[in-house]
C-alpha cells in the first residue's frame, strides 16, 4: 500500500528548504538524512535571489537577523588593482540585499518550527511503483512512498539509483578549493583578489570574521597541504597575508558540478545539487535549491504527482541552464593570460555581472 506522503532524502539545504515549502502548503513529509551534522560548514554568500527564495520560505525575518549585508562587490588583481566594482544593494534592490550567513545559521532558520523531525536514515535505492516509488533503507527496511525526492547533494543515492550513472564532473575552472573563516582584518564588502596561478575572496559575516574561499586559476593544481594557501598568495597585498596568518576553520574539498540530462522520472526528482551542482563562481548553490523547494512544493500542493516531476523540470530547466552557461563562460574566460584578463575586465567585468544576475532578478 502506497503512503501519501513525499519523502524528502536529504537533510541540508536543500531538503529541509523542501520539507518547509511542503509543510507550508499542507503536503505530508519524512525527511532522512544519512549522516546529521556533517557537512554544516562554514559560512554561505546569498545573491539576491537566494535572499528572495528564503523569504518566500518563511525565514526572511530571521535571516535579517543574522550575517552581514555584502553591500558591493570588488574584483581586484593580485597587485591589489581594483578592476571594478559592483553596487550590489542599487542591483538587487532593498528586499534581496545579497548577504553572507554561517551555515549553521541558515541551516537552523530552515530547521526553525519545522514540524517534521528528521530520521537518521540512509536511502541505498528507490525503484518506481504504481502511484508512487518503494525505498530501501541501509537498515534493508523498505517503505513505499507517493512521491520522493532526491535532495541528497553531489553525491546522490537518488539519482545513481532511478537514473544511473553519476553525471559528476570536476569543475573546469578548479578541481579542489579551500575554504576557511578567520578574523576579520577591516574587510566591510565581498573582495576577491585573482592572479596567474590563484583566486582567493573574503567576504565578512559580521565585523569579526571573515569567510575565505581559495581556487587554482584555469583549472591549475591545488595542494591538500594548507602550505599551498602561503605558497600561492604569500605576496598578495593586505588583507590577504594578514587573513593567511590568522586562519582557524579551514577546509579542502573537491568542486564538483553535476550535469545530467533529466531530473525526473515517475514519481522521482531530484533537487538541489543532486540535480545539478555547479562550480560557486556565481554563488548560486543555495538559491536554486531555494527556488527549487517553492516550484516542486507548489506543484506537488496542485495535486496530479504523476506529472508533478516533468512540470517541475519544465519550469526549472532554463533557469539552471542558465546558471550553468554563465558558470562556463566565467571559466572560459579566467582561461585567457592574466594580464589580458586584467585588462578587459573593467569593461566587461560589470556587464557579466548584469548578464548572469540580471535574469535572475525574477522570482523563479
């Protein structure tokens, strides 16, 4: 016998933004979540659309509370040369000020008078039924749900199950990236500083930390020692070094992008990342789960499951594929010799801003 009820896998962002668009509508939810309280992290950058999808979750009020406004972006060389600068509060406007927010934080505004307590689980697969999809759970216990989806990141359960395959990537314009939070040295805007053989950005979360991200340029090695963090910005001017010398959480990771040609089958989708992470060149891993939450939530509240997937995908698709276009034309471009790129990009710097942010402005 199917249960009526949507099975959320997957206990990050993207599925407890999920769980709450559900329950927002009346929709019954289980959330499972394989491994509670990893992945937490350090800090999030929130664009303006992510901002207007978490408020339209329910967290807008809360989020205010919490973080710091970016209030502009600078793109500066590794000499310290501004190239330009955007006006990020004029871009968005008011009600979607781009700001960054700890994980934790974020992570229990969406957790925040949720009604469902997430289980402890692992889903190992998910084979379609009749009206709905049966899931197998590590323990080998089975149930039978209406509808489920997929909200268990990069490395998907869901989608390796009812799609096959991984359809995961290495980032073109880096395979790995360090990450870190340390005291904030006087940083009051996202900054990010970019040379020949490394990018490095700072954005404050409050007046005493900053959250740091580190990359290879055009997709050149990156070493798992922390050394490698001194060796390739050793020489880059203030605030850089002072950051350098004074980091505390620190981080390496793998970026991954996932790029698979469906995300819907049945009574299955996927969402989030598990659907179609993307390099973090635009900051938008957060904002189209966000998104993707309220359309799969409205559609499932509309009733008829058995396109809800396909009209999920239809509405999403362009959106994400825009996303993903200007994340490659961003890698494409770091490609070029840096002191052509220095160059240019006090020209066309803004207007690739505009281009991949502009459409983005209107609610998914």
């Amino acid at each position: 016998m199917t249960d009526d009820r949507v099975l959320v896998a997957g206990g990050g962002i993207a599925g407890l933004a999920l769980a709450r668009g559900l329950r927002q509508r009346g929709v019954a939810v289980d959330l499972v979540e394989r491994n509670p309280g990893a992945g937490g992290g350090l800090a999030i950058n929130l664009p303006g659309n992510a901002v207007t999808a978490l408020t339209a979750l329910g967290v807008g009020d809360g989020l205010a509370k919490v973080g710091r406004p970016t209030g502009r972006r600078e793109y500066r060389a590794a000499s310290g040369r501004l190239l330009f600068r955007v006006d990020e509060d004029a871009f968005w406007g008011a009600g979607a000020r781009p700001r960054c927010v700890l994980r934790s934080d974020l992570h229990d505004l969406l957790a925040d008078g949720l009604d469902v307590t997430p289980r402890t689980a692992e889903v190992t697969s998910v084979r379609a039924t009749t009206g709905g999809a049966e899931v197998t759970f590590g323990t080998g216990e089975t149930a039978t749900y209406g509808f489920v989806a997929g909200a268990d990141g990069v490395r998907s359960a869901v989608r390796s199950s009812v799609f096959g395959g991984d359809g995961v990537r290495e980032a073109v314009l880096s395979a790995a990236s360090w990450r870190f939070m340390a005291p904030n040295p006087g940083v009051d805007c996202w900054i990010v500083w970019s040379g020949a053989a490394g990018t490095i950005l700072l954005i404050p979360v409050d007046d005493h930390q900053v959250y740091g991200y580190a990359s290879a340029t055009r997709g050149g090695p990156i070493g798992a020692d922390a050394s490698w963090l001194h060796d390739t910005f050793g020489d880059y001017p203030e605030p850089v070094r002072t950051v350098l010398g004074n980091v505390g959480s620190l981080y390496h990771s793998p970026v991954e992008e996932v790029r698979v040609p469906s995300w819907s089958r049945g009574r299955c989708v996927l969402v989030g990342d598990a659907a179609h992470a993307t390099a973090p060149v635009w900051a938008e891993g957060c904002a189209l789960a966000a998104e993707d939450a309220l359309v799969l939530s409205e559609l499932l509240a509309e009733g008829d499951w058995d396109t809800a997937g396909a009209r999920f995908e239809q509405r999403r698709r362009a959106r994400v594929d825009h996303v993903q276009a200007a994340t490659d034309r961003f890698a494409k471009a770091a490609g070029v010799p840096t002191w052509l790129r220095d160059f240019v990009l006090p020209a066309l710097g803004p207007r690739s801003y505009r281009e991949a942010y502009g459409p983005l402005r209107s609610p998914a």
